[in-house]
C-alpha cells in the first residue's frame, strides 16, 4: 500500500554544511555548495531513499535569527516554512566553532515548533576520537549525532536515526479500493474547474489568477461502480521560478500526491499549447509508475475553421517518446465538452495498470522478437534471451533473464519495450523491462 512520504528538514545558521550533508544524503551534487554563508537562499527538495524507507529532504537558507536584512528575513522565513511542513528536523551545527549564539537562538525556534528534531553535529572529522560534539548536549534537545558530511562518515548512522524518527504511520492511500488521481498540470491550466464540472458544483476556489489552489483537496465520485478520489493540486512551476514559501510547499505536496496515486490526469492549457513544464509534469508522473492521461482543456477557445485537433495530437505526440503511449483528449471544464470520457479514460488506464500478462504469451512474445532481432553479440559470444514473466503490476514489470545481462544495450531493451507495447498496448501506463543473470536452460529459437 503506497504510504505518504516524510519530509526532513534540514535547518541551522550559515555556514555550517547544510548543503553539504543534503547533497551527501541523496548521493549527488544537487545543491549548491560554498564556503561563503549564505549561498543557499531558497529551498531545494529531492527524494531521498535509506534502506528501502524513501522520504523527501527539503535544504534550506542558513537562518539569522533576529537579523532585520530584508534578505535574511526572507530566508528565515523560508526556513520556518520548512520546519512546518517537516516530520523530521535535522538541525545542523558546526562541531568545530562550538555552540553559537545564533544555534541558541534557533533552537527555541525549534522547541517552539513541536516537532522532533535531531541535533547533526558537522565537521567532526574524527568521529572515534573527538568528543567535543558532547558539548551540544547544552541545546537541550536530545542527543548529539556526530557527522562528518564532507566525507560521509557517520552519515549512516544518522539515517538509520532518521528513519526511526518517522511516524509509524505517516498517512497511507484509501483502503477501501479507491481509484486515487492525481490532477495536476501547470497554474492556471484549468484544474479546479474540471473538478468542479465532475462534481457540479464549486468543489473548490476557482480565480483567473494562477496560484488559487495551494494545498490539494480532495473530492470523491462514483463512476461505473468505482469509487474515484480526485485530488485537485497547486500548478507546478519550474523549481527557478517558485520564489513563494507557501507555493514552495504546494509544489512539494504535490510531488506527494503523484507519488501516491495511482493515475495523474494533466492538464494542459490548449490557448497556451505544449511547454517544457507540461512535459516535466507527466515525465513526473510517469517516472512515478503512474498512469497518464492527458487532457488539453480550454478547447472551446480554439479556432476550429482548421479542424486543429489532429494537428496538434500529432505535434503532441512528436514531444516526447513517453506521450507515444498516453491517451490525449480535448477538453472544455467550461463547457463540460469530453469530460465523460475523460473519466472513460482514467477507468481504462487503472484497469491497463493493473493487468498481468500469462508467463507462457511473454514468452512467445519475447521469443518471437529475438528471433526476428537477436541482441548484438558481447566480445563475440553470443547474448541470448533465456526466460521471462511479468514480475508485477502497478505499474506492469517485465523480468527477462539472460545468460549476459550487462551486454544488452539500451536500444535493444526499447526493442523489447516497442514489442511488448505492440503486443499488449498497456495504455496510457508506464511498461518497465528489467534483464536478470540467468543460468543455462531454455534459449528461444
């Protein structure tokens, strides 16, 4: 059952190594790092996986508390933003200058919020024989966890605090069979409205302005039988242009709602056309395992002397090799115009996702195409195709099993992946392909 991530906060003063045990924490450079205080100013979240417990982790500015730089200001808060938001505050401090006056400062700040918080010691380089970091014992939130995040050391062993720090129940999808879908698209693209003309009624606020909707609110229909939960969510913007707090953390609880639910319906704005962010939204979504429907709304504004609809399908298509497989329809949440089979399609695509395929019709199938294309040989032996099953659903999970798994190349699995498409459709839902080392046995042809 899909459960809602946690959020960890990472806070403290400049200068501490905030960024650098964020990126240290994901395995990759995502922030930016620098010995001048103060280069992190906004917000960057990722998710982040320890052990097979996943959870997202939000960076954020160095706060000077009591400072009345309007930048500072801004920062902090940013930063208190985060800590609403959070489940989980790390709260950075540097084990080399000691307790300052400022992690004093914060640390009110920190009691105050009610949340839990875990004291990260950095820069102790010498983890067995330092025990300096006793000194934040005196913050008087628990205990000190030393860390040398520049170089990873004791990095995990505070995730496995971390970990243990969560909830044990941080919220989890309907368990009463409810079809969950995600609406989502970029602001203003006309989200809650087509919420609103599901429901026949102003489900929620709907403004000119972009931006109304800030939390996700969910709204629940039956349908054919079925039980639906729409959740109409903030526009997502490119990270770039989020410079509001409160739109930050609508971008972040809307990455929660597409990681949970089951089918993403996105709206796109027809008088603006396709843009990079539509595309970044369902490649969101689909990277996810969520299925994909794509609904151009606002199709009552566009001039039809033309008949424009086949053209602009074609030249959505043409976008992205992901939008080969998803069902577009033309939409008007004003009008009402195709928002039944808007709901037809979200129907089909949950079935799709959830269909499983007879190991013995993969095996035919993926014989068949090795032996119209066989993968290239690896340093001239032969790569040869064994076995395979569908391994799971949700999305549907292809397990091919091969005697040199690492020498197919990529083209070959898109072979397969095309293959296997041709042969069962699996519209609109996201077709994973994994190779696995196999022993000698059953070789097709």
């Amino acid at each position: 059952m899909s459960r809602r991530l946690p959020v960890v906060a990472v806070v403290g003063r400049p200068n501490v190594g905030k960024s650098t045990l964020f990126n240290r924490v994901l395995g990759e450079r995502a922030a930016i790092v620098d010995d001048r205080p103060g280069v992190t100013r906004d917000r960057n979240f990722a998710r982040a996986d320890w052990t097979g417990h996943e959870f997202f982790i939000v960076d954020t500015g160095g706060v000077i508390e009591g400072s009345d730089e309007p930048m500072d200001r801004q920062i902090r808060a940013q930063a208190l933003t985060a800590v609403e938001e959070a489940d989980l505050i790390l709260f950075v401090v540097d084990g080399k200058s000691g307790i300052h006056p400022l992690d004093e400062r914060l640390t009110e700040v920190l009691r105050d919020s009610g949340r839990p918080v875990l004291v990260v010691v950095n820069k102790v380089d010498n983890l067995l024989g330092d025990t300096a970091y006793h000194e934040f014992w005196g913050l008087g939130l628990g205990e000190p966890v030393p860390v040398s995040a520049i170089s990873g050391q004791g990095s995990g062993d505070l995730l496995d605090r971390v970990i243990a720090a969560f909830p044990e129940d941080p919220g989890e999808a309907p368990a009463d069979g409810a079809l969950k879908v995600a609406v989502i698209g970029k602001p203003n693209a006309g989200k809650s409205s087509f919420v609103n003309r599901l429901f026949g009624e102003e489900r929620v606020v709907v403004s000119e302005l972009p931006g109304t909707t800030r939390d996700p609110v969910d709204s629940r229909l039956r349908y054919h039988g079925r039980d639906v939960i729409f959740v109409d969510t903030a526009g997502l913007r490119r990270q770039s242009r989020i410079s509001d707090s409160v739109e930050y953390y609508s971008s972040l609880r809307t990455a929660r709602v597409i990681r949970d639910a089951e089918v993403c319906l996105v709206l796109v704005d027809a008088s603006e056309g396709l843009h990079q962010q539509d595309l970044k939204i369902m490649e969101s979504a689909w990277e996810a395992g969520c299925g994909v429907v794509v609904a151009v709304n606002k199709w009552d504004l566009v001039d039809k002397e033309e008949n424009p609809t086949p053209r602009m399908e074609r030249d959505l298509r043409a976008r992205a090799p992901l939008l080969q497989f998803v069902p577009i329809t033309f939409i008007s949440a004003l009008t009402g115009l195709r928002v039944r089979k808007t709901l037809d399609l979200i129907l089909e695509v949950a079935q799709e996702r959830q269909r499983r395929i007879p190991t013995h019709e993969v095996n035919e199938v993926m014989e068949a195409l090795f032996r119209r294309q066989p993968p290239p040989h690896s340093r001239g032996r032969p790569v040869k195709l064994r076995y395979a099953t569908q391994a799971d659903t949700a999305p549907p999970t292809f397990v091919l099993f091969s005697n040199i798994p690492d020498a197919i190349p990529a083209h070959y699995i898109r072979y397969l992946h095309n293959g296997f498409r041709k042969a069962w459709g699996f519209l609109g839902v996201p077709l994973r392909i994994r190779i696995r080392a196999s022993s000698e046995g059953r070789t097709p042809g």
